[in-house]
C-alpha cells in the first residue's frame, strides 16, 4: 500500500490531540517519529519505521462532531505501542522531561511495558520484548 506522502506504508493510525505543535514536540523528541508533513495547527503526519502517524488537533476534520453529537476527543485506552530497548533508562528520561506516566513498568510473559502520556493523554505504550 502507498501513503499519502508517496511512500510504502504498513500501518496509519491517527491519535486526536489538543495542540499539534506539542504532540510533534513530544512524538519527534521523546519517541524517534520524524515530521513528515504539517498542515498548521490542524493536523501533522509523523514517520517511523513502518508506521504513519496522524496528529490530529481540534481544527481538523476529525475533531468534527459525530451525527449523534458526539465529539471525538484525545485520551482512552486504547494505544499505540512503540518497542523500545532498555525501557527502564528511557522511562527514566522521559520521567526527568516531565512526561507523565499511568503505571510502573510491569513484568509480562512478553517482556515488560509501561504507559505514558502525550500532552493530550493519549496512551502510548513502551514495550520492550524478551530477549
């Protein structure tokens, strides 16, 4: 499948957010993702590896409100999950930077994994797989 920006692309998901410029800020600084493209303060697409991430802030056509009346907005549960290495040493910076976090990092049969916020409290979770 080609993107929009012309390239392969895996997977898109698209997370609402309160304030795009932030959620560039934190996706590009904290996490590897890699500005791709902006359209103002209404929506940005971020790269990394095989995944394309839609920022979508409440100017953009997502934000608009459901038949029902329903608003989409930011936070949840449900989540990205971004693989890491060496969790601890990441979630320790990321902690230093002000990030928040819901939870410790907890041991699964897996590996382990942790869940931060972005400025929007959206979820994003740290995996780090078994070795």
């Amino acid at each position: 499948m080609i993107g929009l920006l012309g390239e392969p692309a895996m997977a898109t998901v698209r997370y609402l957010v309160s304030d795009v410029e932030l959620a560039i800020e934190f996706y590009t600084s904290h996490l590897g993702f890699a500005l791709r493209q902006q359209f103002g303060p209404a929506m940005a697409i971020l790269k990394r590896d095989d995944l394309t991430f839609w920022l979508a802030g409440p100017m953009a056509s997502a934000a608009r409100p459901m038949p029902d009346g329903r608003t989409p907005q930011p936070g949840g549960w449900n989540r990205i999950v971004i693989e890491v290495r060496d969790l601890p040493a990441l979630a320790a910076r990321m902690r230093d930077a002000g990030v928040p976090f819901r939870n410790e990092i907890v041991d699964g049969p897996g590996g382990r994994q942790i869940l931060c916020e972005d400025p929007s409290g959206n979820v994003v979770e740290l995996f780090e797989p078994r070795a």
